[in-house]
C-alpha cells in the first residue's frame, strides 16, 4: 500500500511516515520499492504503527522505541518496559488522587474555597 493510505489507516500524516523512516523506527521489512520506486508498504505495517502510537502514548522517546526494535540486549529492553509500567502506575495512584480531591470538593468535603458545591 502506498503512504496515503498508510497515512489515512493509521492517522499518522505521511510527514510523520517520512520521519519515522529516516529515524529508522519503521524497519525495512515493512517497506519495499515499486517499478516507479516508490514506497510501497507492508499491510502489517498498520498494526506496528498503531503500537508506534501507544508506545510514544505512555511516554517512550523514539530513541527508546528504537532500542526496543533493535538488537539491544533483552535486559535492556526489559529495563525499559518496566520503567515505564511503574511509570503509569505512578501516574494512575496521582490520577486516582486527583479524581478523589475533585470528587470531595464537588461534595464540599474539601478544604478548598469553591463554590461548585453551592445549591440554589
């Protein structure tokens, strides 16, 4: 498939394709050459798009996704996935937090001067 239709599948803008490739994020598996040398992808290529996007989502660089699809050792990897399932755990007990502080101030259970708990 050609890079718009990559681009329209995965909501990634053919820039951002270009991007990928030159960073070397998209492997060379995904992507061959036509007779006019153009590129054409791989259909898997949505789906490793797709976990391109969620990686960067929680908080991976490219540069981590990049050792995550190279040869870099396993424990290396490894380090990396777990730091950032701690990561979103931390972010999910700030959140959890969060939601509990807004949910008291709603009920006027908080000591924070609002008056969204105020009835006519």
């Amino acid at each position: 498939m050609k890079a718009n239709e990559v681009s329209k599948l995965t909501g990634l803008s053919i820039s951002t394709l270009r991007f990928y490739e030159r960073k070397q994020l998209i492997p060379e598996q995904f992507i061959s050459r036509d007779e006019n040398n153009y590129r054409v992808y791989d259909e898997e290529v949505v789906t490793y798009l797709q976990d391109v996007r969620t990686l960067l989502t929680v908080g991976f660089t490219v540069q981590e996704i990049i050792v995550l699809i190279s040869e870099s050792s396993d424990i290396e990897k490894k380090v990396l996935v777990t730091e950032k399932i701690i990561y979103i755990q931390e972010l999910e007990a700030k959140l959890e937090a969060s939601k509990t502080f807004l949910t008291n101030v709603l009920e006027g259970k908080a000591n924070f001067q609002t008056r969204c708990n105020y009835e006519h």
